[in-house]
C-alpha cells in the first residue's frame, strides 16, 4: 500500500470517528436544567449504591421543605411518601448496561419527574420507589 493511501485510509477514519462521537453526543441526555429548571435526566455526578444485578444512581438532595413523591409521573397521582429538606435521594436506573433509564419520564403536561428508589424504612420494611417532580425548586445534584 502506498503511503498517501495509508495516510487518506487514515484520515477518512478519523473523520468518521469525529463526526460518529458529535452524533452520539447530542443523544446523551441533558445533565443541566433548562431555562425552567427542569432535569430531563436523572444522570448526575455522585452515584450511590445498589444491590446487584441494581446499577447504582445518581444522588440529588432535596431542596424544598417538603417534596411529595407520587406513585405516578404527575401533580394528580396519589402521594406515597414525602421527602424533607436536606434528604438525598438516589435516581432508579434498574440493571444498567442497555436497560439503564437515564431520561426522566414526562407527564401529561411535558414536564420531567424523576423515579427515584425506595429503600427500607427504620422499621427495615420496603418502601416503594416514587416518582419526584424533576425541577431544580425541589432537588439538584448531590
């Protein structure tokens, strides 16, 4: 193979691999509010822990004095917990690998809350996981 050839093998791949991670980049979900606080994803830089075959998810503290949790994405759903001022609480991203939920679901309305995990109560009884309204007036990055 001559080198001008090795050299334009070369650099096509590099131009295929710039533009490959572009594209891919403006899939990855949004770690930053938009212009009305919203998360539209539950990624931030602090992972807690979890169980296997659980990936673990990113903490957000709790910035409201008190923040409902619903069993449902959405202002209507029945409250199943509340969370206070100061709590962290940890997004619930399932097994990871391909299965890893990093979006926020929608309500009716288009706004983002977030499934986070339940846990155990001091009592040591499950509690279930719950969806939070993913604003920043109700939680930020831990």
């Amino acid at each position: 193979m001559k080198r001008y050839q090795f050299y334009g093998i070369i650099g096509f791949i590099y131009f295929l691999m710039s533009n490959l991670t572009v594209t891919l980049a403006q899939n990855i979900p949004q770690k930053a509010p938009d212009e009305s606080g919203d998360y539209y994803s539950n990624e931030a830089p602090l992972k807690g822990t979890a169980p296997s075959p659980l990936m673990a998810g990113s903490l957000w503290l709790v910035v409201k004095n008190q923040l409902n949790c619903r069993q449902n994405a959405g202002r209507n759903e029945p409250i199943i917990r509340q969370f206070k001022k100061g709590d962290i609480i940890q997004a619930e991203v399932g097994r990871g690998g391909a299965d890893e939920v990093l979006i926020n679901a929608l309500d009716d309305q288009g706004k983002p809350w977030m499934y986070v995990r339940g846990g155990k109560d001091v009592k040591d009884l499950p509690i279930r996981s719950c969806y939070v309204r993913a604003n920043q007036r109700y939680i930020q990055p831990y």
